[in-house]
C-alpha cells in the first residue's frame, strides 16, 4: 500500500498509521526497546521539520523508513547513512510477496531461532529482510528507503536469506547433536 501526500492532508494523517510498524522495525535494528521508541520519536520529529519537502506523488511510506533508517545508521559508531556495499544497477521490478523455499523454511522453524539468527546478520542484510519480510515493502519501495538500486536490494535480500538459511541450518544441526 503506497501512501501518497495527495491522498491526505497532515503529517498526522500519514505518519500515525505507520507508527506501529516503524517501532517494529526499529525494535529489530536496534535490538533494545528504549533505543527503538527514541529511534521513532527521533525519526517522527526529523519527518516533520522535513515534511514540507515531501515531494508530492511521493511513496511516504518509504519516505519515513528512509528517514528512521538513516538515523539509524548515523546514530551507530563508524557507520553513514549513505552505506553502499554493492554497485548493481538493476531496474527490473519483482514482486517480494511471493512464496519461496525460503519463507516455508522459516514459516516452519520456530520464531526465537529466526530472531537470534536475524540478530547475527550485518544491519544492510538484516533491514531488507525486515523491510521485505515484516514490512511488507516492495522491492521499489526498499530502494528508495535504503536509497540503493532496485538490483541491490535484491541481491543483498538474496544473500541476506542465504546467510540465514545457513545460520539456522548449522543451529539446528548443532542441537540434533
């Protein structure tokens, strides 16, 4: 669901709805509830002095994950707003909701070994998991909040579920043994 400027009128009307779910999503990144609701007050208040340069017909949804992400990664020592792992360049459109071998694997694993392994991924693979798989985010939508190319985020989502399929596999062989 895209939320567009000219469909309401207020940073309220835009902004609360989305609220929950940018605390969730700050929760996972930042992995201490104290920190997330400062993360949210702290992203809501940037959102608002900057509203008005909210372009219209613009995705706001990924304008405010934009905004909460780069906070994020400011607010982390030695990291910037602007990390860029990979240079793909790759404008072709896929849909995230569809069903792979991936979410039947997770779907089927209980969810205290998915979050402990989503822990133990670096922040640029762990938020497009999140941003994909929690948020709901199309791939387009991803890029403009992480401000990466469509290609990018597909490749890091890839290798992002890569890595987490062989952190829960090694686990579960772990505990069989």
């Amino acid at each position: 669901m895209e939320t567009r400027i000219g469909d309401t009128g207020s940073f309220e009307e835009l902004a609360m709805p989305l609220f929950a779910r940018l605390y969730a999503f700050a929760c996972w990144l930042t992995q201490d509830r104290d920190a997330a609701e400062d993360l949210v007050q702290e992203t809501l208040m940037k959102a608002l002095k900057g509203f008005s340069s909210f372009q219209q017909g613009s995705n706001f949804r990924a304008w405010i994950h934009r905004i909460l992400r780069n906070t994020f990664l400011t607010s982390q020592a030695g990291l910037k707003a602007s990390v860029s792992l990979d240079a793909e360049d790759d404008t072709t459109l896929e849909p995230s909701t569809s069903i792979t071998p991936e979410s039947l694997f997770l779907a089927r694993l209980d969810s205290e070994s998915v979050e402990r392994a989503l822990i133990e991924l670096p922040v640029h693979f762990r938020e497009v998991v999140l941003l994909c798989d929690l948020e709901e985010l199309s791939y387009q939508e991803i890029s403009l909040a992480v401000g990466v190319p469509v290609g990018t985020v597909m490749s890091r989502l890839s290798r992002a579920r890569k890595a987490l399929r062989a952190l829960l596999t090694a686990k579960q062989e772990g505990a069989r043994r």
